[in-house]
C-alpha cells in the first residue's frame, strides 16, 4: 500500500474521539496505526500525529480495562491480581 497523501482523508476510526470508541474499535484503529507507522506508509508529521493518537488509544483501552476490572470484582466481591507484577516488599 502506498504512503496515504495528504490531501486523503482519514479512515473512520481517525475521526472518532478515542473516548467514543468501545475496546475493540479502539485495538483495531490501534493495531491500523501501527502497522502503518511500521511499514513506513505515513509521511513524517502524520506518523507523529499517528504516535500521538495511539498514545490516546492506548489510554482508551486501559481505561476501559480498568472499568471492566472493577465490574468484574464487583461481580464476584474479590480483587483481582495481576500475576505479571511482582509482589511488593
């Protein structure tokens, strides 16, 4: 695929505020930025800009996570432990 110009105009998923996307939308747009941002397809400006809404992509996603999270432990009255992070002293 070659570089998008300019003039072109985002996909979908560029035109919506992070914050209105649900999980999935905001993993797939994530998942399109980087492989643009990868295959080099992105002028220098759009891949900063593109860097820079990953970063509020990402930030969608932990949030949502953390909703999720916090719905589940109401669910079940337990707390979840993350198994990845080393147990503090």
């Amino acid at each position: 695929m070659p570089p998008r110009k300019a003039a072109e105009a985002p996909t979908q998923n560029e035109e919506i505020p992070p914050d209105a996307l649900g999980f999935e939308s905001a993993m797939a747009a994530l998942e399109q930025l980087i492989q643009c941002v990868e295959n080099n397809r992105l002028p220098l400006e759009e891949t900063l800009n593109a860097y820079q809404r990953g970063q509020q992509l990402i930030a969608r996603c932990n949030t949502l996570l953390q909703d999720a999270e916090a719905r589940i432990q109401q669910f079940d009255g337990t707390q979840l432990i993350d198994a990845a992070l080393p147990e503090r002293s």
